[in-house]
C-alpha cells in the first residue's frame, strides 16, 4: 500500500477511540450517568476521521449535534470529551456546553452547534477572514442530510461560491434526519447535484471508506487552497444507533433490522481492519492490542470525566458576555 504503517495504523486506531467512546458513552447513557442528550455516531467514524486525516491544526472545522466523532478525529483529548459530557470544568467548554457544544479551538475544532445548519453561517466568516487577509488554511463544515432542508445551506453555498473561499463542505448522508428518511423529505436523492448548481465543485464518495474519504478531501483541499473555491463532499453512511441516545430506533418503527444488519456488514472499522491484516500491515495480534490500549485509554477518560469538579456556580457569568476592558 503507498501509505505508511504509522498512517494506517493511525486512521484505525483513531475510528476505534471514537467507537469505543460511543459505546461506553451509550452504556453511561442507558445507565443514567449521563444526563446531556448525545447523538452518537457509532458506524460514521471513516467519515470523520479520513476527513480530519486531511487536514493540519491550521485548518478550521465546525461540527453538529452528532460532535463526537468530529471532536476526537481532529484531536480533541477525549478524556476533555468525557469531562464535557458530565458537564465538568475541565470538559473542553468548560462543562457549559455538554455533548453538542464541543470545541478544540488550539487543533481547529472552532465548535459544534445543536441548531441544525447552526455552522453554515459561522463557518464562513473565518474562510472569509483568510480570503481577505491572504492566510492559508481551510475551513470544512460538517452537516447532515437535513441541512440541505434549511435556507442558510444555499446561502452558505452560494455566498462561498461567489466569494470563491476555501470552504469543504462535507455532507454526511446517514439517509436519516430524526425520525424521517431521506425519500420522504426530498424529491430525489440529490443533494450533490443541488450543491454543484450552487456553483461547487460536488462530488460522492462512500463514507464507510476511510481511504475514499482521506483521497477525496485532500484533494478537495488541495483545490481550496488553488484557489478553486469551495468543495462539495457527499459522504454515504449510516448511524447504527437511533437519532438521540443508545437504541436503535427499530422499536419504535423507524427503520428495519434489514437495512441495519446490511450496514452492520459494512462497517467501516471492519472493513478496514480486515484490509490492513488481508494485506499484511498489521497482524490480528496488533489489531487486538490496538483495541485494548484503545480501551484504556477510553477508561482512563471516564474516570477523568466523573471525576472532574463541577463548574464553580460563582463564575455562572462567566463566558456570556464579552468582557471589555474600560
Ligand atoms: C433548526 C433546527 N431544527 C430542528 C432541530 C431538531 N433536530 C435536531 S437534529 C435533527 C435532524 C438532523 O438530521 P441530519 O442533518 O440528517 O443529521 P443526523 O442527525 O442524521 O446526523 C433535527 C430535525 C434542530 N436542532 N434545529
Ligand atoms: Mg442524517
């Protein structure tokens, strides 16, 4: 393979801590340690981590209600993941924010919004900062399937188009939004093709992939960077869980074990690790002392988590309003 050991293994070991996270996180959820609603993204991990594998610290990502995943491939710490959803002072926002209001901002993780297409403005305004003043870097925007539903989606696009700024858009299509499939709130499946009327250059790829992801958004930001203006990524995925918290959704009729056990087989850690054993990279012993080191490594943050100290009530204030020196 033309990528080093330490690359892949790097992709691998970066899908298992967002998973091994989720999956201690849904179990602290059912348990009722955990009181923030969380929006997990169990079977979604190549997308954000060949994405973030792309970038450097310099470039800028804004996320959604479903963080988490974004948050750990982009470096946040994950025992400060941990932390922020036991809503804790040493979580990544302090413990004001909880699972959708996640941030990294010395990694280029500028925030995540519980408002759906709550990025879409946002995001631009850094791009155009740098457009402005000459800086490099880009700016990617994560969104869901819904976005394309809202307003501001086609002004964002259509404002970065005319401006030409280095924005990647990268939609994850899960083919769900809350409890509604995609065939029931669109015409047609065709949110790249509406992206490239905007003017973007609009592409697909198959986000259980995490080397299809990484290709396709290195090269996007290489055009970014060209000057070409922004990118338009459609990632196919699926989430395993429910729209919020730990079930499935199957109880209450809103999809069917058929559809989940067939994206089950295509799951991107499975995938990929059976590709880097199939071709000799790493050996199954590797693989099962990556996923053990992984799993200390999630235990250590729990514990860092609920051990944290509450934010002091006296700096309740705190954070609300800019603070201008007289
Ligand atoms: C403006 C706004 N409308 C509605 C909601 C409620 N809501 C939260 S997530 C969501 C669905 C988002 O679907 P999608 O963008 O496909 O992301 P996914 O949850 O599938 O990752 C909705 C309707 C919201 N948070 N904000
Ligand atoms: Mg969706």
């Amino acid at each position: 393979m033309e990528y080093s050991k330490e690359f892949l293994e790097q992709l691998l070991r970066k899908m298992l801590l967002i998973r091994q996270s989720e999956t201690r996180i849904a179990q602290l959820v059912t348990d009722k340690k955990i009181a923030t609603p969380c929006h997990l993204y169990v079977g979604q991990e190549a997308v954000a981590v060949g994405a973030c594998a792309a970038l450097t610290d310099e470039d800028y990502v804004f996320s959604t209600h479903r963080s988490h995943g974004h948050f750990l491939a982009k470096g946040g710490e994950v025992k400060r993941l941990f932390a922020e959803i036991f809503c804790r002072k040493d979580g990544c926002s302090g413990g004001r924010g909880g699972s959708m209001h996640l941030c990294a901002p010395q990694k280029g993780l500028l925030g995540s919004s519980s408002i759906v297409a709550g990025c879409l403005g946002i995001g631009l305004g850094p791009a155009m900062k740098r457009k402005i003043m000459g800086e490099g870097g880009v700016s990617v925007i994560f969104h869901g399937d819904c976005v394309p539903e809202e307003g501001i989606w086609h002004e964002s696009l259509n404002f970065a188009a005319v401006n030409k700024l280095p924005v990647i858009y990268i939609c994850e299509n899960n083919l769900y939004a809350a409890s509604l499939p995609l065939a029931e709130r669109r015409v047609s499946d065709n949110i790249p093709e509406v992206a490239a009327a905007h003017g973007l250059r609009s592409e697909v790829v198959f986000g259980n992939d995490v080397l299809k992801v990484y290709e396709a958004v290195k090269a996007a930001v290489e055009r970014a960077k060209n000057g070409e203006g922004p990118q338009f990524i459609e990632c196919r995925t699926y989430r395993w869980l429910g729209h919020v918290g730990p079930k499935d959704d199957i109880d209450v009729g809103l999809r069917n074990q058929a559809e989940l056990d067939e994206w089950k087989e295509k799951c991107p850690i499975k995938a990929f690790s059976n590709k880097l054993i199939s071709e000799g990279v790493i050996n199954q012993n590797e693989y099962e002392e990556m996923k053990e080191s992984v799993g200390s490594v999630v235990e250590a943050a729990e514990v860092f988590g609920y051990t944290s100290q509450r934010p002091d009530p006296s700096t309740l204030m705190k954070h609300v309003y800019s603070e201008v020196e007289k």
